[in-house]
C-alpha cells in the first residue's frame, strides 16, 4: 500500500471538491482547479477525500500517492496559494513588470520580454545594492514551477561566479578557476 496514497486529505473551511466523470474539481478563494483521475477511485465523505486503487498493479500503485499528492496540492493552492522567487545574479541584470508582462535584462543584445499566463501574478522587487527578484504567485503549482524554469533557463547560473538566474535559497555547486 503506498504510504501517501492511503493518508486522508482534509477539506479545509471554504473549499469545495466535487468528483464527476473521473474529474476532480477543487474551488476554493484563490480560484479553481481542475485534475483527471484514471484507475483510482475518489470518495469525498465528511470533509475528507479518500483515495483507493481496485488492484495491485504497480501502475495503480504508481498512481494512487500521485493522485492523492495532485488533490492535496490544489486544496492547498486554492487556500494559501504558491510563491516561487527568482534572483538575478550578474552586474547589469535587471527584471521590470508591467501587469503581466515581465522584462528580463540579463546579458543579451535584447530585452526578454515574457507575456506570462493570466493566472500568474508576478512582482519584481529592485533595490540598490542588491540583486533583483522576481516573485511569482498563483493558486497552480504545476504552473507556477514550470514559469519559474523557463525564467532560469534563459540564464542558468554559472558554477564559476555564480552569475544567472536561480532560485532564492539556491545552493550553486561552485568550482575552482585554473589555477597560474
């Protein structure tokens, strides 16, 4: 039995989750969400949402802490939401936004300029002496993860002076120059 896919997920005050024709629909403050479940049954009784799988074939049992983890996911999108912050690391690399529209000058002959989706909310933050951030915000993990690496694919940071776009928090590998 998978250890993620037998735990229970609550239903928090405010969230509504409707199961029909194999979808899971999860509403909630910060909006509404949407998952297709194959192979794995969904029962919603008493604000707790079960997961269970008819066999034990290993693509049921692959499926069954996945799906759990993807509901558990939304509910917790659709209540608090989530937050990935980017820096830009490098002398002259500078992020601007207007609405949803982000401006990347990070090296290149050109500004990137990225039209991002309307369910990403993105602020950047600039302050002297210190490297800008990005922030993006959005109900959707899946979303906000797969923004964010696209943003550092268009510099990814160097294991020599670090300079690029990563992640705040990030820990770079970092190498030696040649040595004289």
């Amino acid at each position: 039995m998978s250890r993620i896919g037998k735990s229970p997920v609550t239903i928090p005050e405010g969230v509504t989750v409707e199961h029909k024709d194999g979808v899971v629909t999860v509403k909630g403050k910060l909006g509404e969400l949407k998952q297709e479940v194959k192979d794995i049954d969904v029962k919603i009784e008493d604000n707790v949402i079960t997961f269970e799988r008819s066999s034990e074939k290993s693509d049921q049992k692959a499926k069954h802490g996945l799906y759990r983890a993807l509901v558990n996911n939304m509910i917790e999108g659709v209540t608090n939401g989530y937050t990935k912050s980017l820096e830009l690391v490098g002398v002259g690399y500078r992020a601007t936004n207007q609405g949803n529209k982000l401006d990347l000058a990070v090296g290149y002959s050109h500004n990137i300029v990225l039209d991002l989706a309307p369910e990403i909310k993105v602020e950047t933050i600039s302050e002297k002496g210190k490297n800008p951030i990005v922030k993006l915000t959005s109900h959707d993990k899946q979303l906000v993860g797969q923004v964010a690496a696209k943003i550092r694919s268009f510099r990814a940071p160097e294991p020599y002076k670090g300079k690029g776009i990563k992640f705040v928090g990030e820990q770079l590998r970092r190498k030696a120059g040649k040595s004289a």
